[in-house]
C-alpha cells in the first residue's frame, strides 16, 4: 500500500492567537484515533515555530546554516502526518478531514505527496 506524507502548511503571522483551541486538538485527537484505529496513521506531529528552526542549505558549493525565524517564509511547514492509503484519493479524503476540523480563524493547506522508494 503507497504511503503518503500530508504537510500542513500554516503562514505563522497570521495563526490565531493562542494556536489551537482545546475544542479543535479535541477534534484532532478524534481523527487521529480513528485514523490509527482504520491502521491508515503511521505517523504524526505538530512542528515547532521557525524561530526555533535552522536552514541548512548548499547552493552551488557555498554552505550557509541560518537560525529562525525565517522572515521571508510566508507560508512554513507546521506539522505532519504519515499514511498509508490504498491510494491518492482516500489519502486526499483524509487530509480534507483533517482541514475542516479547523475554525474558521484558521488558513492552511496540507500538501498531500506520496513517498517514492525506500
């Protein structure tokens, strides 16, 4: 069965205060018990804030590493779940489940890729 990482991209200027509310991680913790209880989670976390990151990165053999935040990031990786679906569209349905749990104060994405090889 393909596995698939779904990526949850928030922009972290504009999260509401507070980060989630106890009703939505209620609403969170629900989904992933069913999604673990269907045997579709094979992994799951929120991620820290990029104030708390570091960059990495090697262009054309030059090596910079850059501490957070990362101001022109507008849009960052904010958690992350592992699945394993029978295919794309039911781990496309997951995600879209996972999205409306949200409040309405709420803007976010989840990339959905499936992972090749290994």
């Amino acid at each position: 069965m393909p596995r698939y990482l779904t990526m949850v991209r928030i922009d972290e200027n504009n999260a509401p205060e507070g980060g989630p509310s106890d009703a939505l991680m209620e609403r969170m913790g629900d989904l992933i018990n069913e999604m673990t209880k269907a045997g579709v989670l094979l992994d799951t976390a929120g991620l820290a804030p990029t104030s708390e990151g570091t960059r990495v990165r090697w262009n054309h053999g030059e090596l910079t590493v850059t501490d957070g935040p990362f101001t022109e990031s507008k849009e960052v990786v904010g958690g992350y779940a592992m699945i394993q679906a029978k295919d794309k569209a039911e781990a496309i349905e997951w995600a879209t489940r996972f999205v409306k749990i949200h409040e309405e104060g709420w803007d976010i994405t989840s990339e959905v890729r499936e992972v090749v090889g290994g």
